[in-house]
C-alpha cells in the first residue's frame, strides 16, 4: 500500500535520512522504532508532504506521492498525527474535528463520521464546547487522533503517540490503535516507547543515524538481544 524506495532527506547540509526503504501493506500496523534524531519523524513529515525528499521515492497505492503537497496526500488518503498533537488551540473541540473533515464535501457523511468518533472517544463529546487547549494530555491526544481520522484516511500516519502521556493515557492510546487496525486502518506509527510498539506491531524497523539497521516482524525485534539491549531496557 506504501513504499518508501530508498528515500534520503537533508536539512540543509545535515544528511537526516540515509537511503531508506520500508514498505506497509494494506491493514498492518509497522513501526519505525530508535533514538532521538535517528530520522523517524523526518521519514513521517515527508511521507505526509510537510518535507520533500532529496532523493528516492515515496509509492502509495502504486503511485508516486514524493513530489505531491501535504493537502493532496491527504486528499489521497494518507493522514497525520503529529508529535506533540498540535491541536487547534482557541478553537472548540468540535471545531477541531470539523477540520479534520476540511477536504470533504459529503456533510451527512462528516455527521456520521462525528458521531463514530464520539463512540471511539466518548470523552470528546463531554468535551465538545470546550477549548481543545483546556484537555489534558490525554485527550488531547485523543482529538488528535480522531481529527486525523475524520479525514477517513486509508493510511494512518502516528508519531510518537505516547509522549508526555501519563501510563494509563499510554496503554489506553494503544489499545485504540489495535481496534482502529482491526477495523481495516493500516498505521505506520513512530513510537520511542519501542515496547509498547512492537508489541503490537506486525512488523517493524530500527533505525539510527538516518538508517535501517535492523527489520523484522513486531514479535522477533521484541525478543531480540540486541533490540532489547538498546531500547528495551534489558
């Protein structure tokens, strides 16, 4: 469903990504796990649109994306969750997933599709008149998930979904995350909490320094000496 093809990305000078390629196929979950600055944001962001690459390609669905605009992938069907879930402070939380649906043109289907997300996230409904910038982390993180999903994307984009999230928040986004994948949703998710995203990835990839070093199925990274010695604490 996507291909990233020996992608390579540069902030100026500075080599962030290094000749990677990783495929996702229709309903897995894949994750990119490995260090601050190992590339995996900078892999998200160009996959979205937000960077272009320097060299290589992006295939979605067959076709190439690597030179489209952000609002053209998402119009494709690819939506991202951002770090830090940038959402839409000073605006409503009903406003926010409004936005989500910005592309779309089918307002009972938008309708519908709000309801769906106050069945995924009933807090959200709770909390519809409210700023999105007044909701805890947590929450926030949770309209976030559900803005990206208005935009009934084929592809979820999720990074770092965890950060700064209290551990009952964490396992809660996570368990959400296997029941959008089970519904059909196939997710690329950058995650540093490596355990937690193996856990329930199909596949996964290690990368440093801009590179693949290592692949392999969610279950075998997990219980790999040296993954484990490096990210997993063991």
């Amino acid at each position: 469903m996507l291909k990233v093809d020996h992608l390579s990305v540069n902030y100026g000078a500075i080599k962030a990504v290094r000749d990677v390629s990783f495929d996702l196929k229709k309903g897995e979950i894949v994750t990119l796990i490995g260090a601050n600055g190992a590339g995996k944001s900078t892999i998200l962001k160009t996959v979205s649109g937000l960077l272009h690459p320097a060299s290589g390609d992006i295939l979605f669905e067959g076709r190439s994306i690597a030179k489209m605009s952000a609002p053209k992938i998402v119009a494709e069907g690819i939506s991202q969750v951002p770090e830090g879930r940038r959402i839409f402070a000073g605006m409503t939380v009903k406003e926010n997933l409004q936005l989500g649906a910005y592309l779309r043109k089918d307002k009972d289907g938008i309708e519908k599709d709000m309801e769906a997300m106050f069945k995924r996230f009933p807090i959200l409904k709770e909390r519809l008149k409210q700023d999105a910038a007044t909701l805890s982390g947590g929450e926030q993180q949770m309209l976030a998930m559900a803005r990206a999903l208005m935009a009934r994307p084929k592809v979820l984009l999720l990074d770092e979904p965890s950060m700064g999230l209290a551990p009952i928040y964490i396992q809660e986004i996570f368990d959400i995350v296997k029941s959008i994948n089970k519904e059909g949703m196939t997710v690329l998710l950058i995650e540093q909490n490596a355990r937690q995203a193996l856990s329930i990835a199909d596949r996964g990839y290690v990368l440093a320094s801009g590179e693949v070093k290592m692949s392999g199925t969610g279950h075998d990274l997990l219980n790999d000496p040296a993954v484990q010695k490096a990210y997993l604490g063991g």
